[in-house]
C-alpha cells in the first residue's frame, strides 16, 4: 500500500481478510504497506479489525463464523 491509496484501501483490506473465515484458499494474510505510512495503517486495520466480532454460525448477527479447522484457527491466533 502506497501513500497515495485511497481512504478505504485499508478497511477494505482488513474486511477482505476477515470475510470467509479461512474457508478459502484465496484469503489475503499480508498487507505490504509503505514505510511512510506504516504505523497509520497497522493502527487503522487494529480499530477496523477490533469492530469485527466472532460468534457461532447458527445465531442471528452480524459476526463471523467458526473457522475451518484447528491449524487455520492456530495460524488465525
């Protein structure tokens, strides 16, 4: 990510991430960031990704589902 990325470029990243929990091969786990704005982004994806909640698939919300396994979980913590 470059400076010059727009302002949703990192919530888009965070959520992007978050989306299938783990359930596909396509899940994005890295973001490059430019050194210039480093600690702005690592501090954007930390408020984005803390106003995502887990939860169990069967109850009403919105949250995340179980992961797919035990080793994406353990790679996930």
């Amino acid at each position: 990510m470059f400076e010059d990325a727009g302002k949703g470029a990192v919530e888009r990243g965070i959520r992007q991430l978050m989306l299938n929990s783990g359930q596909s091969c396509n899940a994005p786990s890295r973001m490059i960031v430019h050194e210039a704005i480093y600690n702005q982004v690592v501090s954007a994806a930390a408020e984005i990704g803390n106003q995502i909640s887990a939860g169990v698939d069967d109850q009403p919300g919105s949250h995340l589902g179980p992961v797919v396994n035990a080793t994406r979980f353990e790679k996930i913590q």
